[in-house]
C-alpha cells in the first residue's frame, strides 16, 4: 500500500509540473518570455504561486525548464520526421523543413525560447537547444554526403550555418511579417528549405523535388 500511495504522489507532482510548464510555454507563446512570471504562470495553471516555487525556486529555473522542456519536443519532430523519410537527403530535407514550419506555426514562442532577449543566466540552456538541433541537422546532412547525395562540405560548419540562417530567416529581427495564413507560412517553409538544400549544393530540380516530397503541414500543436 505504501509503494502505491509514492507512486501515486510521483504521478501527481509530475502531473502539476506538467502543468506548471504548460502554462509557461501558453504565456511566452502569447505574450513572450518576458511575461512569463511565477503569479501569472500560476493563475494559468490554476495553483498557488507558492506551489510553482516549491517546484521552481525562482523564475529564472522555471524559464529554464521551459526553454529545456521545447527544446525536446521540437527536437523530437524533427528527429521524427526525418527517421519517417525514405533516404538520406530526404531525410535532411524533412528535417529542415519540419523545423521551419513549426517555427512559424508557433513564431512567438520559437522567438521566446531562441532569440528574444533573456536573462543571462538562461542562456546556456538557450544555447544547448541550438546546439542540439545544429547537431540533428550535422548527422542528417554527414549521412547525405556518405550517400554522396551532397558535395563533400564540413558538415559541422555547414550545419550550425544553417540552423543560424533557418532562426534568422523565420523569428529574428530581420525576417518578414507574415500574414496569418497558413499557406503563406506554408510556402514560406517550402522557401527556406528549397535555399537550405541549395545552399547544400542540391541541384535546383531536385531541390524543389524534395521540397514538394517532404514538406509537412504547417503545425500549432501542444503536444510533448
């Protein structure tokens, strides 16, 4: 009995942690990380403020862990989607291009957890997410260019250079205003990820070939 009443108690801390990250990630996707502070984040997940700090001691861990918490989950769809492709340089393109479109799915929060301007302290953890997904992008495109599908290139290099291009051209300073419109941001991606695999050194035809092949749905999906 007293194993399953702990197993019971783990199951419900880790239920309103869940919780208490939800909420984050809905305020910085609407508001940005600057909103996202201990009371309002504890009014969206309906508990008391001094609950959030028993789990998160200040608000700069609780930044952390949302940062850590999308990071995985926009980590794991592109790992997904790429595993899903038929071939290496499908596979690179799928990658690509599943990160661009749930970027712009969900522009504000990918601004929040990547660019906007962050207590220092968060950074290491900011940077840790483009590292890891500069690092999905390097096994992708090394595969390819096993495969001999691309031009031999540093893949490392190549990699972080395009992750840079890839934030700067969806969420940063420079990147355009997009109407909300789904095809809009659709063909947006498609375009980012057609410069991506030229960039690569993939002959235009078959660029936009891959393109037309891999391109996903535009998302705006809560899900882990």
């Amino acid at each position: 009995m007293a194993y399953r009443r702990t197993e019971k108690v783990a199951l419900r801390l880790a239920a309103r942690h869940d919780a208490i990250i939800a909420a984050a990630r809905t305020i910085a996707g609407e508001s940005g990380m600057a909103a996202v502070q201990i009371a309002p984040v504890a009014a969206r997940a309906g508990i008391a403020a001094g609950t959030v700090y028993r789990y998160f001691p200040s608000k700069t861990e609780m930044v952390a862990a949302l940062v850590a918490a999308v990071s995985a989950r926009e980590i794991g769809a592109v790992r997904r989607a790429a595993d899903a492709a038929p071939g290496p340089l499908s596979a690179l393109a799928a990658a690509i291009a599943t990160f661009a479109a749930r970027a712009l799915a969900r522009r504000r929060l990918a601004w929040a957890v990547l660019a906007e301007p962050i207590d220092p302290d968060v950074a290491s953890v900011r940077i840790a997410y483009r590292k890891a997904l500069a690092a999905e992008v390097e096994v992708r495109l090394g595969a390819a260019i096993a495969a001999r599908n691309l031009p031999e290139q540093d893949a490392a290099l190549a990699a972080s250079a395009l992750v840079g291009a890839l934030i700067e051209g969806l969420i940063g300073p420079l990147a355009p205003e997009l109407p909300d419109d789904p095809v809009k941001a659709r063909d947006a991606a498609q375009m980012l990820t057609l410069l991506a695999l030229r960039a690569l050194g993939v002959v235009d035809a078959h660029a936009r070939g891959l393109v037309v092949q891999c391109a996903p749905p535009v998302v705006d999906d809560d899900a882990a």
